[in-house]
C-alpha cells in the first residue's frame, strides 16, 4: 500500500486546478450558446480589469486589444475569455462544465480516483473560471473532456477495457457544429 503521495497516480488520483486549458471549453461553451462564433470581434480589450478585489490582467501585454473570438483561444487571452463568459452567463457555463462532467468524479476501473473539489460561485468565479482559475480536476477528465470537444461532441467513458462500450450507444452532448469549430482552431 502506498502511501507517500508522491507517488499517487497523478493522471487519475491527482486533482488541479488545470489553468488556461479551460479557456477551450469558454469558447465551445460561447459557441454551443450561440452567444459568439469564431469570427465574433472584441474590441478594445483592456490589458486589465477589476473584479472585487482581484485583478485579472493578460500573462502577456503583448495581446493585441483586438481579437476575433477564435484569437482569444489561439492567443490564451484571459480578458478574452472574461469577456465570452460573461457572455454566456455564469448559469450556462456552469452547465457547460457540468454536461462534460468537469465537476464529477469520474468512473473509472482504478481505485486511485480524484473527486474535483466543490465550486463556491461568488461575486468574481464566472470570470476567473473562465480562463481555469478556481475550478480544479484531474487530468484524465480533462483529456476527457476534450476529446469529447473534438470528437463530434459525443460523451467519451474513459476505460482500460477493450471494447468495453462497443455496443453502446453514442450520446451527443456538444453540437457536431461547435466540436467542428473547436477541432479546427
């Protein structure tokens, strides 16, 4: 039994909070809203904003101030992503995350599973969710996740299993439109 947790199976056990790789499902939550394409322009973007107490600046002031949604992936902008979420709306990208089961343990055949630590949605979370801050994982439900983005948008069960979901059914839960998109850029 091992119990340094060194040595814990970071993949499936470990849970973090995984950052700007959250800014995809942003933009696939905007697209799957209908709230933006990929050609959707911002301009003027600050280089900062104040949320609360925080401020939430671009890692790079490099960031052009204009950008097509699809620049705001590509780029990692965080205002950019700011600004898509606050698009959608804190209640559909709440869902959003919730459809590609970002907030559930997963199901998985080991027993070194990590279970996401609870959101407390308050005054400045949908902004800092949205670029990966404050919203915690494990790995193997974010390659999930994305594979479920690219894949034509159909829910993906992780397994060690060879054709252990051959004869299931697929469930669609992201539009074949915004998992094209998303593929593309």
């Amino acid at each position: 039994e091992i119990k340094d947790v060194k040595y814990i199976n970071r993949a499936t056990k470990g849970v973090y909070e995984l950052g700007s790789v959250f800014k995809t499902f942003t933009v696939a939550a905007g697209l799957e809203t209908k709230k933006i394409e990929p050609n959707t322009f911002f301009k003027n973007l600050p280089k900062k904003i104040i949320c609360g107490k925080r401020t939430i600046e671009e890692y790079d002031n490099k960031i052009p101030k204009n950008l097509s949604a699809e620049q705001i992936l590509i780029r990692s902008s965080n205002i950019g992503s700011v600004k898509i979420a606050q698009m959608v709306g804190e209640k559909k990208l709440k869902n959003f995350y919730k459809t590609l089961e970002l907030f559930d343990k997963i199901t998985f055949e080991l027993e070194e599973i990590g279970k996401p630590l609870p959101i407390k949605w308050g005054k400045c979370t949908l902004e800092t969710a949205s670029y990966g801050h404050g919203v915690t994982t494990t790995v193997l439900q974010l390659a999930k996740a994305y594979s479920t983005l690219v894949n034509g948008g159909y829910k993906i069960n992780p397994t060690l299993i060879k054709n252990k979901f051959k004869n299931k059914k697929k469930e669609q839960i992201i539009s074949k439109k915004t998992s094209n998109y998303i593929k593309n850029i």
